[in-house]
C-alpha cells in the first residue's frame, strides 16, 4: 500500500467520524455575473432564459464563479447571477428575505444547528427545498448527515470538510528562526516568543470582524475540552456540565494568555479580517489562526503562495492530547419559497457531481466530500491529517440547540480583549445564551 492509499484510508476514516460546522467565514460584499446566452429552441425562435439568483459570503466566490461559467455550458438556457456579501449580512438581511418569502433562488447555508443561517434553523422553519431525490446524497458520509440532513432528509451541499489552524508565513518563520510546527503548547508559546524577540507579531488577529473572534477558541476546545470528554457535547445537552464547569475556561484563559504576552497585533478588536490578511502575508506578522477555506485569501496576498503553510494548533502540554476542529464547508441550499425551485435544485445536482466536488474543495484548500482519482489534498492540510481518523471533533457550534450561543461568544471575546468583562463572566452568558 502506497502512503497516498495510506492517506485516503485515513480521510476515509474521518468522513465516517466527523460531524459537520456552522463557521462563519467571509469578507468584503462583491458580485459578479457570468456571461449567458440565450438559447433557441428548434430554430424557432428565441427561448426565454430562466433567471435564477444566488446570494453567498466571500469565500464562495472563487469556486462558485468557476462553476457557474461550467454549468452555463451544461444548461446555456439558464442565466445565474451571483452576488456575496459579508457573513453578519447574511445572518441579518437574508433570513429576512426568507422570511417574508423573497428570498434568492440560492443561497448561502451554514452546516448544523449553530447560526441564524444555519441548516437546521432554517430548514426547520420550512425555508429550504429537500435536495434528498439527487443523487449524490446517497454518497454522503455517515459523519456528515447531521451537518446536512434533518429527519433523514439532505437540505443542503457541501463541498467537503475544512480544519482551523495557524496559517503561518515560512519566510518570517526563517528569518526569525523558528521552525513549524510546534507539537505542544509549551512549544508554540515559546515559538510566539521568539518572533516577538524576533521583532515581528507572532499572531495577528483581526477581532474587529465578529467571526475571526471564535477561531481562537475553536482551536484550543478540541483539546482542552473533547480530549479529556469526548462526549461532553451530549452531557451539555442533558444540562450534566456547562462551559463554566468545563475546558472552556480553560480555552479562555489561553487565549488570554496570548493577548497578556503581547503576541497579538495592537488593538485587534480594531482590526478586520482583511487586515489580518496584509499582515501575515506581508510578513508583518507571522501567522494567524484561521479556517483552512481561507487559505486561498492569504496566498492571493502574499509575493508567492509558497509562502504559506498551516499547522494545528497545539491546545495541550502532551502531544498526545492535542486534537483539532475540523468539519463541513459552508454550502448553499435552494430556497423552499424561491421563484425556480426546480431549476436550483438542478444547479444543486450539478454541484454534486465529483468533478464540481473537487474543483470546489481544491480552490478553497478543502478535503472533497467523497473522492477519486481527480481528488486533490492542498499540501498545507497535510499535517492535520494525522488527526483526523480519532482526534478531530466537528467545529462547537454544530451542537448548540439555537443561533443564540455563537454571537454572544462572539462578542464575549471581543469583550475579554478589551478588558470589559472576566471569564467567568464571558462563560456565564454563554451558558445563559446556550439555555434559551
């Protein structure tokens, strides 16, 4: 057996395991259409184009723009127009939309339970058509069905499966002498200080845009919390433990750690996610710890995409215990009240054919939903494969009971940066917001 076969056993493994997210992660509004025909039909006149329209976060552009130029060829009579905005938008403005029955054809849908737009908020209002009838649902891992199904049915795609890390920059990592990855934390806290000593920002962190403030945390839960209790997610559920009563603080406490040390940028809750991006890959800063989906942002940046890398962050003292946030992508669903049901769901099925899998997951440095021989695994993801086959757990937001929980954490962090508020008091809300 070659180490490729090796590798795909692994992610094989993983898909079985793993569980799905709602991360939020995207950026700057934008737009774009992709240029249409309109077909005849028989030569006997012109016939009338569909119109079908799709509203997305920043990350779904590049692969959704390559897709829709593909899919024009495949269905030349249909006319797609694609426009993104950032993620708070979305959770406000859109399920608005869809609410009062005017929503897009296609939209945006975050996996699991743990945001406005989340699969099973929304399709537990009946705002989104059952995609169960097309075929690749029946190749859905076992893992991933409660990131995309409710009460057996699939409400949503997706790509494939996403890890948080610390996308890093190697030319600064040499230059300061350092060397990734650092496999405990003891190591990564001592890595941060020599880049400091070194003269350059260890971590830079742009906190002013709400859903880089989580990452931080999603990092360091795996290990301080789901190592030591596998299932505390169920025992949270029955009300048996709390963040309060559990690895939380001890995540907090960490990630405070690294504000008290000077390893992050000055004032971060001023600072967005774009800026974070010029940091690292201008190299003044040397890594930031993100979602692997947004690793193509960073190497646009950078003089070379060579220039970046990611590892895991490691959350604990014995390397043993280091585990990982990995899960679902964000996807899209075709809106239940929309004005061409049938014809998106259409487009759904398109997506859902392994070659659009994979162009989907290669552009946005993901691990593809199921895999062939045209599969490919982005070089910097390589490290987190290792864990995945018993030490990853879905992204925590995916097992929260409502869309309450992840914008008080949000904001709870912004506040500790600041000095507003202590852990325990951080912890509290969340457990309130976790309880409503």
């Amino acid at each position: 057996m070659t180490d490729l076969q090796r590798a795909r056993m692994s992610r094989g493994q993983f898909f079985r395991m793993m569980g799905g997210l709602a991360v939020a992660a995207a950026a700057t509004a934008c737009s774009t259409r992709p240029q249409t025909t309109t077909p005849t039909s028989g030569g006997t006149g012109a016939a009338a184009a569909v119109d079908l329209k799709f509203v997305g976060v920043a990350d779904q552009k590049a692969p959704m723009d390559a897709l829709l130029a593909a899919y024009q060829k495949v269905k030349p009579g249909v006319r797609l127009t694609a426009s993104y905005a950032p993620t708070d938008q979305v959770q406000t403005s859109l399920r608005t939309q869809l609410g009062a029955g005017n929503a897009p054809d296609l939209h945006v849908v975050y996996p699991g339970n743990g945001s406005a737009m989340s699969m099973s908020q929304i399709a537990g209002a009946g705002l989104l058509a059952d995609l169960s009838a097309q075929s690749w649902t029946g190749t859905i891992p076992t893992g991933f069905k409660p990131a995309l199904q409710m009460d057996g049915k699939t409400m949503m795609y997706s790509a494939g499966s996403s890890v948080i890390g610390a996308i890093y920059n190697k030319k600064v990592f040499e230059k300061a002498g350092v060397e990734a990855p650092p496999t405990t934390w003891t190591e990564f806290l001592a890595l941060c200080d020599k880049l400091r000593k070194a003269g350059v920002t260890p971590i830079a962190l742009g906190a002013q845009t709400p859903w880089v403030t989580q990452l931080i945390t999603y990092a360091l839960v795996p290990s301080t919390v789901y190592a030591k209790d596998p299932a505390f997610d169920d025992k949270q559920l029955a009300g048996q433990t709390s963040f309060a009563q559990s690895g939380w603080r001890q995540a907090m406490e960490m990630y405070l750690e690294l504000s008290e040390r000077g390893f992050f940028n000055d004032k971060p809750n001023g600072t967005t996610f774009e800026q974070q991006i010029s940091m690292v890959a201008t190299g003044r800063a040397a890594m930031a710890v993100q979602v692997s989906a947004v690793l193509p942002d960073f190497r646009k940046s950078a003089s070379s995409p060579d220039d970046l890398s990611m590892f895991p962050v490691p959350g604990a003292d014995s390397a043993d215990q280091v585990w990982i946030p990995a899960g679902v992508v964000v996807g899209l669903g075709a809106a239940a009240k929309g004005r061409n049901v049938e014809e998106a769901k259409a487009f759904i099925d398109f997506l859902g054919r392994q070659e659009s899998i994979n162009s989907w997951a290669k552009t946005i440095s993901a691990i593809p939903l199921t895999q062939d021989a045209g599969s490919t695994i982005d070089p910097a993801v390589e490290s987190f494969l290792p864990f995945t086959k018993d030490r990853a757990v879905p992204f925590m937001d995916q097992r929260w009971p409502n869309a309450e929980v992840q914008p008080v954490h949000f904001a709870v962090v912004q506040e500790l940066l600041a000095g507003k508020a202590t852990i325990d008091e951080a912890l509290k809300k969340m457990d309130e917001a976790y309880q409503k």
